[in-house]
C-alpha cells in the first residue's frame, strides 16, 4: 500500500493524452475509465454549489443523453452522489432498488439502452467539483478491483476540474500529473488541514485554497505534503499575492 | 477488567446506533472507549481505502506521532498484516530484539509504545479494516481483552454500514466512501478553525465535537458548514435551513 496503484493509473491516463498529441484532461480519465473497467460511456459534469451543473465532457451520445436526463430531471445517482459525497453503484437498473430511487431516470435510462450506471462524486472533503458518471449497456457489477481504478480516476478529475477552474491556466492540466500525482497517490491529513488553514491566510473559499496549495508546491517543485506540513507546523505561511509567503 | 465499564460502554454504543448518528464521531466514541476498556495507551481505526491505502477513520488523540503511526503501516505494520491475511496481528514486545517491522517498532518505541495489536474489521469476506491498540508496556494484552477487543472491532463494522441494506456488496464500498471523505471535511474545518483562533489541531477538533454534541447536530454536518462559511467565526453563526 504504497500508492504505487495511483501511479500506475495516472500513467494510463497521461498514455492515453500523449497518444493524441495533447495535455491531459477530463475526456482522457473518461476514456482510460471506460477501457479498464469495460464499461460502454463515461461523462463528467461541473458542479455549482452543491449540485451537478453542466456536461464537461462525454464519450458518447449516449453519455450525453444520460448525463443531461439528469440534469434536466434533478434526479438520477449523479445527483445523490453530490448530496451523500458517496458513490452509487446501481448495477442493474431494471431492479427494484433503482426504480424506487429514480421513478423518473430509470426507466428513461433504461429506454436509452443503459443496463448498469455507476457514479462517483469529484470531491476533496467540502469541495465539490462535479461528477463522473459511468455506464454499461448490459446490467451487472463492477468488478471488485475496478472500483479502486475508478476512484483514483475520480480523483484525477476532481484535480483537473479544480485546476482549471482556478486558474491554473500556466500549468495547464498537466500540473495534475508533473509533478503532483505521486504527491496525491497516497492521502495525508495535512493536505486536508493545510486546505482548512488556508481558506483563513489567504481569505478564500475551500476550492481556491486548495488550488492555491497545490499552484505553489508545484511552483516550488515540491511535495504537496511537504509543504502541507510546513504549513500546519507554521514553518510557513502564504500571502494574499500569488508570490509571496514567508515564514511564521 | 471493569465489568461495569463494559456493560456501560456497549449500552452506549448499542444506544447511539439505534439513532441516527455521525459516523466518524462514532468511531471516535468507539478508540476512545477501546482505550478505557482495554486500558491502551491509544487506538485507532484504520480503513482500508480500494484506491490501495490504508486511512485513520478516527484515533485517540491527534497527536501527530500516533497518526504517523497509522500512516506508516501502509508500508509495513500489524494492520497492514491484518489487512492481509484477515487475523488478529499481536506485537506483544516492539523494544525486542529482531522486530518483525523494523521501521514501524522504531518509530511506535518512540512514541512512548511497545505493544500492538491489530483487530480486523470483518464483514462475511472482505476485511475493510482494523482497530489497532497500542500499549505502553510489554506483553500487549490478554486472552479476555483481545475479546472483547474484537467484538469493539465488530461493533466499528457494523457502525460503518447501520444506514443501508447490506446484502449488497456495493453498499460496503459507497459507505466507507462516505465515511473516508467525511473525515476528510473533518479535517479541513480543523485546520481553519485552528488558523482562526491559534490553537491546536487536537483543541480544534474537540471544540468542533463538542460544539456538535451540544447542538445536537452530526459533527461531519457542522464541519462541512464551517468549511463552506463565508466566516470563520466559532461558534458559526445562527444555521439556516440547508438548501436542498
């Protein structure tokens, strides 16, 4: 349990970019998603507060079927994963436990051809980027190591999502998988800590100050949980301005 | 061992389970009444995380050195052993000669700790995790002890899953999802509340716990409102209705 595992998926992902010539991004975690867990589509929606807001990207038109269905409903495990910050795995839409979760979706989804659906809520704690949505035609689990895959692409996306919508526009993507996937390969409790102190030092909500966080470890070629640590011990501290920080 | 105690302790935890409750306060309820019962000098529950690491759900105290403990075992360790092979994992003497992880008794000696015992945290199956005592003195703990050490085990397990129908196997793995980013919130409102006022992050959570306690709310609840405020005042001001 080294982290080894999220290294070797983030790898798959950065494969699949550089195969077509480009940075990083969203389409490429749902496309490594789909072929390691031999699901049909994948999508990913954009969060605003606490619900899923607008399609990102979509691997088929099937995906962008089921995605705006439950955006335009305001039903459907995309929804539920936000309000519990909990996966859903609904294997078999066509049992009773879906039709009684989503009377409206299921069926609606089931007539668009998806037999299983499996959503992952794009969080770190409070922060809540959007959703990743999966699914397969014919209905059945997820097989048990897949899962652990699916997670830690998740997490990807959750760190794409936030980077670019918080300006990480000169790092690019990319700064999710340079230097920063191992840092995010195995949880620390400082990086959440560190997130929480920020939000107070710089004056910003969740999301920026983890931004802000991870923008100057990679600024400064070092360890996110290093420099999470410094700051929770109070060996550091970063300013209001992009380039400053100091000491306590 | 304290009968009174034990009867005392299961009757809380059976009570607060039949309500709805918090589940990282539960598991703290639970290490902290592990370390009573079992007179430990810390617990821990650690979960096993399918993205290939194991995670502190809840610990006896939030001294940095204990939750370094728990981080190391992911490289080696007793609940790294009892992950594995799904049994009870005893370090009775981690000062000895020849440890079994080197690393791992060097740095739990310095800590002040020279037992160990994992317990795991079983559901038919799948091991999703253990409760890991810790004991000052050599010897570890006894017969009766690692009993009711497991049932305290046990109990965690099905604290995890009390909401949910869990003949599914997949209701196991969203739970525990649940549950790990619930700490997670956990922890970023400890650090801003610890920014805010300059005090600890052990101060910070228990004020956050208490604060919950006091106002009947779930502590990953006023966490996650803490988090989200446009303030950092404690106590938060007057809580609106949530938007759903």
């Amino acid at each position: 349990m080294t982290g080894s595992r999220a290294l070797a998926v983030w790898a798959q992902v950065a494969a699949h970019a550089a195969a077509q010539g480009q940075r990083p991004s969203v389409a490429d975690v749902c496309a490594v998603a789909v072929s390691s867990a031999q699901l049909s589509g994948a999508w990913v929606v954009a969060a605003r507060g606490s619900d899923p807001d607008f399609v990102m990207c979509v691997t088929d038109p099937v995906s962008e079927q089921l995605a705006e269905l439950q955006l335009t409903l305001g039903e459907g495990p995309c929804r539920d994963v936000l309000a519990s910050a909990a996966p859903v795995l609904a294997g078999d839409l066509g049992d009773a436990e879906s039709a009684r979760r989503w009377p409206a979706f299921t069926p609606a989804a089931c007539q668009l051809g998806a037999g299983a659906l499996f959503a992952f809520p794009l969080i770190v704690g409070a922060i809540r980027a959007g959703v990743l949505g999966l699914y397969r035609s014919s209905p059945g689990p997820l097989p048990g190591r897949r899962f652990g895959d699916l997670l830690i692409l998740a997490d990807a996306a959750t760190v794409m999502l936030l980077g670019s919508e918080h300006g990480d526009a000169e790092n690019g993507d990319g700064a999710a998988l340079d230097g920063q996937a191992p840092d995010l390969a195995l949880h620390r409790a400082e990086i959440d800590q560190a997130t929480g102190m920020l939000t107070v030092q710089l004056g910003v909500p969740v999301a920026a100050a983890f931004a802000r966080l991870r923008a100057y470890a990679y600024s400064q070629d070092r360890r996110l949980a290093d420099v999470a640590g410094d700051i929770v011990a109070r060996r550091l501290r970063l300013g209001r301005d992009p380039g400053q920080h100091g000491g306590p | 061992m304290d009968t009174e105690l034990l009867s005392d302790t299961f009757v809380e935890l059976a009570d607060t389970m039949v309500a709805e409750f918090d589940v990282i306060e539960f598991l703290h309820l639970l290490t902290d009444r592990s370390v009573a019962l079992l007179a430990a000098s810390a617990a821990g529950v650690v979960l096993a995380d399918p993205r290939g690491e194991l995670r502190v759900a809840a610990a006896s105290s939030e001294e940095a050195e204990l939750l370094e403990l728990f981080q190391l075992q992911n490289d080696q360790g007793p609940c790294l052993e009892c992950f594995r092979t799904g049994r009870a994992v005893t370090a009775t003497d981690l000062a000895g000669p020849a440890p079994q992880w080197p690393r791992f008794a060097e740095a739990a000696a310095r800590a002040g700790f020279r037992s160990v015992e994992a317990l795991p945290m079983r559901l038919r199956d799948q091991v999703i995790g253990a409760l890991n005592l810790f004991g000052a003195g050599p010897g570890g703990f006894d017969a009766a002890d690692l009993r009711i050490g497991q049932a305290l085990a046990d109990v965690a397990t099905i604290g995890l899953l009390h909401e949910r129908n869990v003949r599914r196997r997949e209701t196991v793995a969203e739970q525990l999802q649940g549950a790990l980013n619930s700490r997670v919130v956990i922890e970023q409102a400890k650090g801003k509340l610890a920014e805010r006022l300059s005090i600890d992050m052990g101060r910070a959570f228990k004020m956050l716990r208490d604060y919950a306690r006091n106002s009947n709310q779930h502590l990953t609840d006023v966490a996650r409102d803490f988090v989200d405020g446009a303030t950092a005042d404690f106590p938060p001001p007057a809580r609106r209705q949530p938007h759903r």
